[in-house]
C-alpha cells in the first residue's frame, strides 16, 4: 500500500467513533471497524498534529482516507499552481463576463465556443479578460467543448468551470495542495445557486440543487456517499484525464469521467470548504 506524501496529514471524519482508548475506530464510507495498536493510536495523533509521520504511521495514513475514515490535509502551499482555465459557453455572454471577471488574469484561460448564435459577443467578452478563443462551428455540448481545449494545453492542471459559475479568489490554490498526493486526480469544490431576492427557482435549487453535493468532504466514487462531482467546477490532474470526456454524452459526462477515473486507480476529493 502507497503512504500519503511526506508533510500531509489526516483528520478524522465527523462519523468516526473512538472507542477502547482509542484503539478502535468505527465509522467511515462505508462504515467498517479499525482495530489499531498502540503504535497505531500514536500514528493517528501524529497525522492529526501536522503529517509528521513516519512511512509506517503514512501508510496507515493512506488505509484511513481510503476507507473513507479520514480525510487528507495537505502541506502547505507549493507556489502558485501549473493550470489552464477551460470555460465551455454557448451564447449567455453576460454570465461569461462575469465568470471571467471573476476568475480574473493570474491564470491563463480558454475559451471554447460551443455553436453560439452570436459569437461576436462571445469573442468579445473572452477578448476583453484576456482569453484565448477556440471555437466549434457546431455545438457538440459541454463534453466536446471541454474536450475540444484538451489538445492545447500544456499545463499540469486543467479547472473546468461552466460559465454560469462565479468562483471565490483563490479557489484554484485552495484545492491544488491535495495534488501534492500523486495518487489524486480531480478536487472539486462545492457548487451552492446564487440566491435572487424573491425567487422561487433559486430557493429550491439551494434546497434541492443537483450541483451541490453537501457540506461535508468526502471520497467520491461509485456506492460512495458522494458517488460523483459536477465539472461545472473541477481541477483535473491532466494526466488523469485519459481519453478525457466521452463526446457522445450531452448529460452525466462529469459521472462517467468521475467513475472512470476511479475505475484507472485516481483518487477523487470533495472539499466543499471552497
């Protein structure tokens, strides 16, 4: 078994139950009991003060945020994150700008142009935060979109981010330290609708929204409590990617790369502190 890299460390689930001092662990996804030794018990405290571990108390490390029992916390920042900023759009220029607004021009961004109906609106938005356009005659949808960019890039990462989305500063080096874990390959952050005074369709998507997948962090993957993450906004390890997204998909593209992913060995995390 892989340890988790030097400098992370763990925190228990909110689930995880600590009985016989300390010794048992009960909890998880799915739940399971962990009988740990003396030495184990010591681990865990360790991981939990700051993941100065040894290899021994990282490997336990990695057992504990595999079965869902505790979660990874990244070292410290490593510098400002290798990534491209790919924004699939068809028409809706005005929720462009303010997409690209407010991922501002520290990082570089693509463009790519799904069929629009007017694409001089688009080109001008994207020309006007700095970004580069590829367009597609013919809207294929948001898999083909996304996977239109994925040639051109060079970068480590790729975020996803849909360009109806509005992201916080510093969101991208909020989730980058998880990849400092060379067996991850997709952080996502939580999605909440923005909240229009009087409103009905936004009060039932805060309630009921597909795209918000809860308030607590998780392991994503298949019989998981979190079984997948939207793309709407995700950063990919590009190496991860594979054949990248399946372009016969107009719907539930994200679940199958999310499942596929999985399926080659990549772990998948939800930090909906972002």
């Amino acid at each position: 078994m892989t340890e988790l890299p030097e400098g992370f460390g763990v925190a228990l689930d909110p689930s995880v139950r600590v009985y016989a001092g300390g010794t048992v662990l009960v909890g998880g996804d799915p739940v399971r009991v962990l009988r740990l030794t003396s030495a184990g018990v010591d681990a865990v405290a360790a991981l939990g003060a700051g993941g100065r571990g040894s290899p021994a108390a990282r490997r336990l490390g990695r057992r504990l945020v595999d079965a869902g029992l505790a979660h990874p916390r990244p070292a410290g920042p490593q510098g400002r994150p290798d990534v491209t900023v790919v924004v699939p759009v068809r028409d809706h220029a005005a929720s462009l700008d303010r997409c690209l607004q407010a991922v501002g021009g520290e990082v570089p961004v693509v463009v790519v142009d799904d069929g629009s109906t007017d694409p001089p609106a688009v080109a001008a938005v994207a020309a006007r935060h700095g970004a580069r356009l590829l367009v597609r005659p013919v809207g294929g949808g948001p898999a083909a979109a996304r996977g239109s960019a994925l040639p051109e890039l060079t970068t480590e990462l790729v975020a996803f981010l849909d360009s109806d989305c509005v992201p916080p500063p510093g969101w991208i080096a909020a989730l980058a330290g998880h990849f400092g874990d060379p067996l991850v390959g997709a952080v996502a952050p939580r999605v909440r609708p923005a909240l229009v005074e009087g409103a009905a369709l936004p009060r039932f998507l805060a309630a009921r929204s597909p795209l918000d997948m809860g308030r607590r962090e998780a392991a994503v993957g298949p019989m998981r409590a979190v079984p997948y993450v939207p793309t709407a906004a995700l950063l990919v390890r590009r190496a991860a990617l594979g054949a990248g997204f399946d372009r016969r998909l107009r719907y539930g593209e994200d679940v199958d790369l999310v499942w596929r992913m999985a399926d080659a060995g990549w772990r998948v995390r939800y930090q909906p502190a972002v």
